[in-house]
C-alpha cells in the first residue's frame, strides 16, 4: 500500500466554504469555544499565509522534517500517521478544514510522524515566525491556539482508549459520532450528514482493524439501521443509537466556551 507520494500542484476538494479566507475560517475555529475580541480578529486577519493546492496521499510533513510552516487546512480531508518497520501504517487522527494538525511543530522542531492528504487538498501555510510573533502580541490567542493542542491530546487519548478496549462495532460507530461532531462544529455537517472520504482500509488503519473486519463491521452498523455509507457520504439515521452503540460521550472534544478577555 502506498502512503504519500502526490505532488504539491493539483486544486483542492469541496469540504469547506470557498469564499472563506484562512483568518475566516481560523476566526470561526477559535470562537468554536471561545469569544474573540476586535482586536484578536484583526490580529488573525493579518496573518500571512499562502495557499498550497495538494493531490490526494500526499505527504505534508513526513517524519524527520524540520518545518519551518504550520498547516491550516483550508479544503479536503488529511491525516497524521506512523509506519512500522513493515510498512504497515497507523492513523492516528483525522484532520478536517479549520485544522492545524502540525501546531506543536512551533515548539518541537523535528517531526515525530507524517501528516498526509486523503483527498486533493487546499491548505495555508503559515510561516513559524508570524505564529510566534502573532501567540506574543496576543497571549490570549495564544493559550486558545495551546487549548486546541490540548484538545487533540484528548481525542488521542480517547482513541487509545477504543484500539485497547472496545470492540470493532464500538469503536467505529465512536469514530463516525465524533467526526460528525467535530464537522457539525465548523459549518460542515447538516442534519447528520457529512462528507466523509475515508476509505475501508483508512478506518482499519486508524482503529487498529483489518479491512475484512471494517467490512463486516459496517455492513452490521448499516444492517442495525444506524447509518448510510454510500461514495463518501455519510448519513447517521439514528443519532442517539449510534451514540449508545459507540459509548461516545462528547465531554472529551471540549465544546464548552470562554468570555473574551
């Protein structure tokens, strides 16, 4: 199985509002859980960015790189991931637009796994200087911005949690309710529909799966009156049941919002 290997050229796909600028769409992110004062909008309008157009399964970062940019994702869907000696690959978390999958590259200087687009792609790149001059003249989007990292770490830890205890049918019916959620909060989701190209070997690699048992395990979701899958839609036809059958409780993704200051 290839992972990476596209061209930094081809234009993107349709997971976001085309009319939106990255300070938009970092805007509308940001204020997700928290609100934003005149002043801290107008800091993320000056940010500058350039765009960069991305074929599906390619490598933005790979490991070992040293970055010298973070990556919002404007348009598509990526991933970060690890492979073993073997060059059997681990998912370990899915990125859709309004996500800076490599922010803690501002801190940690060379890349511990690679980040890779699903899908063509739009992303911005925004240079490390102009984050951190940006995180010293407004702390209060800085610790956002740290929030948002912090917020990752506890999806990593939920994921954890499912490849080590539960079973196939709970963890992928898990992975749907929490990337519902996640695309419901940035504009992207709209009576429990969404835009999902994940492919069956994607979701066996990120929930620790062979591709036979993300097969089965699907049709037994679809069969259970859950959901519809069908060329990267995804349609959840019973919410709460899809929730009990993936012990998803949200508390975990942070949805709570904070004053300005």
């Amino acid at each position: 199985m290839e992972h990476g290997g596209g061209a930094l050229s081809c234009t993107g796909t349709s997971l976001m509002n085309k009319s939106e600028t990255p300070a938009e769409l970092l805007v509308r992110k940001l204020e997700r859980t928290a609100e934003l004062s005149g002043r801290q909008r107008d800091a993320l309008g000056q940010l500058e960015a350039v765009r960069v157009s991305v074929d599906a399964h390619t490598d933005i970062v790979r490991e070992g790189d040293r970055p010298t940019s973070v990556t919002l994702l404007l348009e598509g869907f990526c991933c970060r991931y690890k492979l073993v000696t073997d060059g059997k690959r681990q998912i370990t978390s899915f990125h859709i637009p309004g996500d800076l999958p490599d922010l803690p590259a501002l801190f940690l200087s060379v890349a511990d796994h690679n980040l890779c687009s699903l899908v063509p792609s739009q992303l911005a790149m925004i240079a490390h200087a102009a984050m951190l001059s940006l995180f010293h003249e407004q702390p209060r989007l800085a610790h956002l911005f740290w929030r948002d990292t912090l917020i990752d770490a506890a999806v990593f830890r939920e994921w954890m949690v499912g490849i080590g205890r539960r079973a196939a049918f709970t963890r992928v019916a898990h992975l749907f309710c929490e990337l519902v959620v996640r695309m419901q909060a940035v504009g992207l989701s709209s009576d429990y529909s969404v835009e999902l190209p994940l492919t069956q070997t994607d979701i066996a690699d990120a929930l620790g799966l062979s591709t036979v048992h993300v097969n089965r395990t699907l049709q037994e979701i679809r069969s259970a009156g859950l959901i519809k899958l069908s060329r990267g839609r995804l349609v959840v036809l019973n919410w709460e049941g899809l929730c009990d059958a993936g012990e998803f409780e949200q508390s975990y993704l942070h949805r709570q919002r904070a004053k300005a200051v």
